[in-house]
C-alpha cells in the first residue's frame, strides 16, 4: 500500500527490490520539485534569491532537459526531444536556464511532466530490454558506458541537489518550508 505524505508525494516503498526502491526515491524527488513549483505564478517562476540567478522556471525546464538528456539521448540513443532538438547548446550553453524566463508556468509544467512521463516509459523500455544493469545506447567521450542503474542513481542525485535549490527559493518568495 502505497503512503502519501502531507504534500502529496508518494513515500518511496520500503520493502521491494532494486528496482522498485531507486524507481521510488526518483519519483519521490520528481514529487519533490512539483511540490515546490505548485501553485505559483509566472513572477514567482522568475524570482531569484542571494546572488543566485537561479529560479524555479529555470530550474524546472532544466530538469525536463535533464531528463531528455540521459532517458533519451544517452540511454537509448534518441535525437533531442523538442525544444531542445533546437538548441545551439554551443552558443547558449545554459539555454534552458536563461530561456525559462520567457516561458509561462503551465507551459513549464507541462514540458517537465512530459519529459518525466517519456522518461517513465524509456525506463519501462530499458527494464524490460536488460533491466538495471542494461548498458546506454550511447557511450560518454571517455568510452566508458553508464548502465540503467547509474542512470537513475545519478537521476535520484540531480533532482535531489536541485530540490536544495528549489526550497530555497520557494522560502524566499512566499516562506513555505520544508523538506
């Protein structure tokens, strides 16, 4: 039976197998992030704090790329999903950081959502074609290959450093805290 915490986000189970417990702390992270961008608007998206010029809008852009980037570039070999297909990450390196700014929160959210969900179904993919221990598509410049497992690890890592970020900043526009 499956627990929801106070926010909505489902407690990562505690007695499964390899799987179901990495593919539960990943989720609880994503959970994690929608939490802190929901119910905010368009100023609130754009708001940084310190010196930082970090926001929630870039950040959650950031993560759908991220998501892309090793589910579908790296761990099946994929070309770039939209938007970034586009991108001249040469030129614009931080794109989606910068060009969050221009973007409304319903339309972040649904591209984050979207790439998370694609993410779920290439993970579904990879499991079913070797499971955790199923190799990249794609190599890194080094040779070396990342496996499912390192994926999703490094994924639950991602998310978690960001969730830093993103409840700092959510504190510092409206002084909701926690976790």
């Amino acid at each position: 039976m499956a627990i929801i915490d106070e926010q909505g986000r489902t407690e990562p189970p505690v007695a499964v197998d390899e799987t179901g417990t990495l593919l539960g702390f990943l989720d609880y992270q994503r959970q994690t992030l929608e939490w802190k961008c929901r119910g905010l608007d368009a100023a609130a998206f754009r708001a940084t704090t310190a010196s930082s010029s970090m926001t929630l809008g870039g950040l959650l852009k950031h993560m759908a790329f991220v998501e892309d980037h090793w589910f579908g570039h790296y761990l099946h070999g994929l070309d770039r999903a939209a938007p970034f297909a586009a991108v001249d990450w040469e030129a614009e390196p931080d794109w989606e950081w910068t060009s969050a700014a221009a973007d409304g929160p319903d339309a972040l959210r649904t591209l984050w959502s979207a790439a998370v969900e694609r993410s779920r179904a290439l993970t579904a993919d990879a499991l079913a074609d070797g499971g955790m221990s199923r190799p990249a598509r794609r190599s890194w410049p080094d040779g070396l290959t990342p496996s499912l497992r390192w994926i999703v690890c490094h994924m639950i890592e991602e998310y978690a450093r960001h969730n830093g970020h993103a409840d700092l900043l959510r504190e510092s526009i409206d002084g909701e805290t926690g976790e």
